[in-house]
C-alpha cells in the first residue's frame, strides 16, 4: 500500500483529500498544514507519495518541494493548485514535482494521477 502526506493549509482541503484517498485504499500516514511543516514531517514518516498545495504561508509548496526532493529524489509529488498558476505549475514541474491536478477536482482524477505517478 502507498503511503502518503497530504500538504494543504486549507483543512476542508486536507479532509476531502484524506477521504478521496481513503476511499481506493491509499494510507494517509500525515498531514501538513505548510511547507516547513511538510519537510518536517516527510522527514519523520517517509512516505512515497506527496500531494502539495502550491500557495502556502510559511514556506511554499514549490520551495518545500525542492527541500524534500534534496533529501528524497525519487518521491513521488503532486502539486495541487488553483486556476491561474500555470507559471508556478512550470516552476514546480522544473523543481522535480511528478504531475499537477488543479482545484477544484474529482476524486477519479487524483486516483488517475497518482496511479500513473506510482507506475
């Protein structure tokens, strides 16, 4: 089973995403609410897949990205963004993340990325 850390300042996003995943049988091993967060806590439980939300106070999705994937080349990350962040989107694809999905999506279509992230 995936193990996986779901990167979001937003709680109602962390939830419905924690759901989403739950739901095809994904292990949800933590949360982070911000990028500093993320880095600590990639650090504490390992886990192979990350979902991050780009936009975040602290430490952004983009730069918490190129500090996790310092110390882990091979994780597996997806950026999670707004409409309107296509240059953040290049950026972050630039900076080792493995796909993007953009808010507001399915549950269908996060399986899918993640799916294809895990072949």
């Amino acid at each position: 089973m995936k193990k996986v850390m779901i990167v979001d300042d937003a709680s109602f996003m962390r939830v419905a995403i924690r759901k989403m995943l739950e739901n095809k049988a994904y292990e949800v091993v933590c949360e982070a609410v911000d990028g500093q967060d993320a880095i600590e806590k990639y650090i504490q439980y390992k886990p192979d897949m990350i979902t991050m939300d780009i936009t975040m106070p602290n430490l952004s999705g983009i730069d918490a990205l190129r500090e996790i994937k310092k110390i882990n080349q091979s994780v597996k990350v997806v950026m999670v963004s707004a409409m309107g962040q296509e240059a953040m989107i290049k950026e972050a694809v630039i900076n080792g993340a493995n796909s993007f999905i953009v808010k507001p999506f399915k549950e269908e279509k996060l399986i899918e990325v993640l799916e294809n992230m895990a072949k």
